[in-house]
C-alpha cells in the first residue's frame, strides 16, 4: 500500500544543506500498520510529511497503492488522510464540531453530508449532539476523537499518525490507541504510526522501523522486539529505556 525507495530529502540551511532523511527504503502492506520511532530529530515526522504529500523528496521514490507520488492530486487526499498530534491545534477554534466535519466533506463534494457526518461521530464514539460544539468545550480526548473522525469521514486507505496521543493525559491514552485498533481492523485500514513511545507502538503496530539520524538502522516486528531479538545497539538501547521506566507492553491496557 506504501512503499519508499531510497527517499532522501534534504533542507538548506544558512547555505549548508542538511539531509534529514538518508536513502529510507520501507514497505507497509495493505491493512497494516507500521510504527517509525527514533529520538527527537531523526527523521521520523519528516517521513510521515512526505507520505502525506505536504513535503517533496529530494530523491527516490514514494509509491502509494503502486503509483508514484509526485505531485498529488485532489484525489489523494481522499485516499490518505493525516492525524495530529495536537488535535486542539488542528481543530478550528472558530468552527463548530459540526462545520469542522462537513468542510471536507464540501470541498470533496460528498453527498449525504449531514449522515455522513452523524455516522462519523458515532464511529468514533461521540454523540450527535458533539456537532453543535466548540472544541473548546471538549476534553482532550473527545477533541481527538473529532480529528480522527474527520479523516475517517472522507473514506480513505491510509491513515498517518503523528504521535496520536502524546498530548492526552495517561488515562485517555489507550481509549484512543484502542479505538483507532477497532477502525482499522473494521476498515482495512493501513497505518504509518510516528511516535518516540515504544509502548504506545508496540499496541498499534505490527512493524516497526527504527530511526537515528536520518537512517531507518533497522526494521523489526513487535513480536521479535519483545520477545529481544533487536540486532541494531539502537533499537537495543530504546528497548532497553523503554523497560527501564516500567512500561508495560499488553494487548488490552497501556500502563505506566
């Protein structure tokens, strides 16, 4: 469903040019979900902005659903729709729940707005009642809900996660990671999932793509990084953090 090939994507910088992301080869399978983790700087959410189209390679490929992306077109962004991680910044403040839902909705010119809307919100477990509301007046997590329902609502394959759940308090956290579990095993939806929270990857993600300066040093599954069979010293040292502050690693519940 996604593939890159050697992407690399470069930034000038006071003349100087710094490579951000170094000759990154992955693939995701359709329905899948794959986690990209790696410290602060390493390249991960530079990745997920190329997939999203909002970032141009510098060289190599990025394919989706075995089409090359190159310049995309008002079609691939009913295909694959991003999640952020502050979802009061996403959010427009000035906007009602309700108009926040439909704006994609109009631009794409869906019919059955008005359903398609209520049928979002009850997917994502929110009463109807939500639309008339500023997201001011929502809890954190109720405000993620909404995002995750907006890029639900225009139907897409693909689905980017820049860290879901990193600005939510520790008790909403799973709620969400299960819900969006739920969705993409209803939808056969496929995931690209960038956190720095090992745990958090290990609940959603059947593969993980590790990150350290720009260089994915090494792909593993969940099972074979749980079970120690990590073979790069980076991936062995975030594991090894990762225990050392009591995370605990369970299908049903995050906990610290």
């Amino acid at each position: 469903m996604l593939e890159t090939r050697e992407l690399t994507i470069e930034f000038n910088r006071s003349g100087k040019t710094f490579t951000a992301v170094d000759k990154v080869s992955m693939t995701v399978t359709q329905g899948s979900s794959f986690g990209l983790v790696g410290e602060s700087g390493s390249g991960k959410s530079t990745i997920l902005r190329a997939l999203s189209g909002f970032m141009r390679a510098s060289s190599g490929d990025i394919l989706v659903g075995g089409s090359t992306l190159k310049n995309p077109e008002k079609s691939f962004f009913k295909q694959v729709q991003m999640i952020f991680q502050d979802p009061f910044g996403s959010l427009n403040p000035a906007h009602r729940i309700g108009r926040i839902l439909d704006e994609p909705l109009r631009l794409h010119s869906f019919d059955n707005r008005a359903d398609r809307i209520r049928r979002a919100l009850v997917d994502v477990g929110l009463p109807e009642t939500a639309q008339s509301r500023y997201p001011h007046e929502l809890s954190g997590g109720q405000r993620q809900r909404v995002a995750i329902a907006r890029a639900l609502i225009m139907e897409p394959q693909v689905i980017l996660l820049d860290e879901p759940t990193s600005a939510l308090d520790v008790s909403v956290q799973a709620e969400v990671l299960n819900l969006l579990d739920r969705l993409r095993t209803e939808r056969g939806l496929t995931y690209v999932l960038v956190s720095h929270d090992l745990a958090v990857v290990a609940h959603l993600c059947d593969e993980i793509g590790v990150m350290q300066d720009g260089k994915m040093v090494e792909t593993i599954t969940v099972d074979n990084l749980l079970a120690g069979e990590a073979k790069h010293p980076y991936t062995q040292h975030l594991l090894a953090i990762a225990l050392k502050n009591d995370l605990v690693f369970d299908e049903n519940q995050l906990s610290r």
